[in-house]
C-alpha cells in the first residue's frame, strides 16, 4: 500500500502594515467607545462612593440604583410622549416633502431643475444659530388658534416639528433626488403611455422603489431630531412641553447636581435611538451602500 501526503497549505505571512491597520482600528473604536464605557461606570456607582474615592478607582459595588431613580425623577415617560408627539411627525412630514420635490427635480425636465433643488439644499449652509432672534419673534408674533393656550407657536410641538422639517428638507431632497435619477426612465415612460396619472407615476412607481433610500433617512432624521437640544431649549420654555432632551436639565439641581445619576438618565434616553437603528439596521445599510459596486 502506498500512502500519498497532500501538500500542506502554506500560511500567508502576517505583514506588519496589517498589523499596524489593525492596531489603529482598534485604537479609534475605543476611543469612540471610551465616553459611553465610562458613562455606564459612572451610571453603576453610587455618588457616596465617587465623592469619597474618586471616578478613577476601584467599585465597592455595581448598583442599577441611578437608573431607577434617574428614571422616576426626570418623569421620562412624560417627555419620551412629547418627543414622540415632534419626532415622529417631524420624520413623516420631512419625507414625504422631500421626496415630493425629489421626485420633481429628477423626473421632469426644466430650465429651473438644479436651480431648485440649490434652494433647498441650501438651508443646509445656514448655521442654525443665524436666525434665533428672527425665528424666535416670527414664533411669537405667529397667531394659530388651536396650537397652545396662547395661540402661538412658540412653546409648542408644531412649532419644534415646522423648524426639523425646514432645515432636515434639503438634505433629504439632495439623497433622494440623486437616488430617483438612477432609477430607469423607462418605467415612468411606460406608465405615461399607459395612461397614469403624476401622483400614480410618484406613489405606485418611483416611491416604493425608493424604500431604501427613505429607511435609511429615516433612521438618520429619528436620530437627528431625538437628539435636538439646541431648538427645543430656544422655542420650548414650559417644562411639561420640553422633549426628553431638554428635560434632562431636571436632574441638575440649583445648588448641586449627582453626575452619577445625569449619567445614567442619558444612557435611558439613548436607549430610544438604539431600537430604531437595529431595528432599520437591514435597511440602513443597503440605503448607504446603494451603487457602491457599480462601474
């Protein structure tokens, strides 16, 4: 009987660039990770025990206790509510908008089509700490009975829902304006000729071929207006109207303030962001990635 060997496989050298690629990727994720990994330390230790041996020692124990008491505290299910009220239709309504006018600009030809959609690309060039004093008395001087007690839209959900939709607009038509106009205009052509209508041609058609596009704006606008802290501090002054952002200030006291539990509260607020991102994750990705492996 005669016994064969195979070859064995030789191993690919380790090349020390990889090596160093693979230390700095490493590197960077911790430091990006290195804030939100001391914030759960912080949140898991009790003050007593921070102010007399310091946040750069070793714990006596893990408690879940600021998280408990950050939560009844702060009223978190309250503001959660109020930021769902600006949230939610602030995403739908920055959507819907712009891909109307994403759908305009990309599918219809006309002497004002890039013209267009600079204007509203544009607002995005506009520090938002520009117009405060105009928008704040625009909000005050605005009457619509119905809204508030007050009738105004300062210190009011619309209010905060109008100002996400004007500034996260022109972002949202520039991604799906350049999305539509990969789509084949052989499908909208054959509809033509067949008879449907505009809206038919934007609903049925060009829109739900577009659902990766709008998942992964839509993942990036519930993070963006979750996590506003500059506009609902300026156009919200009543404490029962602020969203969960703002309403965080209720854990810092006049005199003093528990960093220990302002931790924990944020780590509770960030929890909300977290589900809509793994819950879009799928989506997100193949929206970001779109054409990446197209010649």
């Amino acid at each position: 009987m005669s016994s064969t060997t195979l070859p064995l496989k030789r191993r690919a050298p380790i090349r020390p660039a990889r090596v160093l690629l693979h230390v700095f990727l490493a590197g960077t994720a911790l430091a990006w990770l290195a804030p939100l990994l001391w914030a759960i330390f912080s949140a898991l230790r009790p003050y007593s025990e921070t102010s007399t041996k310091g946040y750069v020692s070793w714990p006596d124990k893990l408690t879940f206790e600021n998280f408990t008491n950050a939560f009844k505290q702060s009223d978190m299910l309250h503001y959660f509510g109020n930021t769902l009220i600006i949230a939610v239709p602030a995403v739908l309504l920055t959507l819907f908008l712009s891909s109307c006018v994403a759908f305009y600009v990309s599918r219809f030809d006309f002497r004002l089509n890039l013209a267009l959609l600079l204007v509203f690309t544009a607002g995005n060039l506009l520090p938002q700490q520009v117009i405060i004093t105009p928008l704040y008395r625009l909000y005050l001087l605005t009457n619509l009975p119905g809204i508030t007690a007050s009738g105004k839209l300062y210190d009011s959900a619309l209010g905060l829902v109008l100002i996400h939709v004007a500034f996260q607009s022109g972002f949202c038509a520039f991604v799906l304006s350049n999305y539509m106009r990969s789509l084949p205009h052989e499908l909208t052509e054959a509809a033509l000729v067949d008879g449907a209508s505009v809206w038919r041609l934007y609903w049925q058609i060009t829109l739900p071929l577009c659902k990766p596009a709008m998942a992964a704006l839509a993942t990036l606008l519930s993070i963006w207006i979750y996590n506003d802290f500059f506009w609902a501090l300026v156009l919200i002054s009543t404490g029962q109207n602020m969203p969960i952002t703002s309403a965080l200030n209720n854990l810092s006291g006049q005199y003093f303030t528990d960093p220990n539990l302002v931790a924990a509260g944020s780590l509770l607020t960030a929890i909300p962001t977290l589900v809509v991102y793994f819950a879009l994750q799928r989506q997100f990705v193949s929206g970001l990635t779109l054409g990446s492996n197209k010649g």
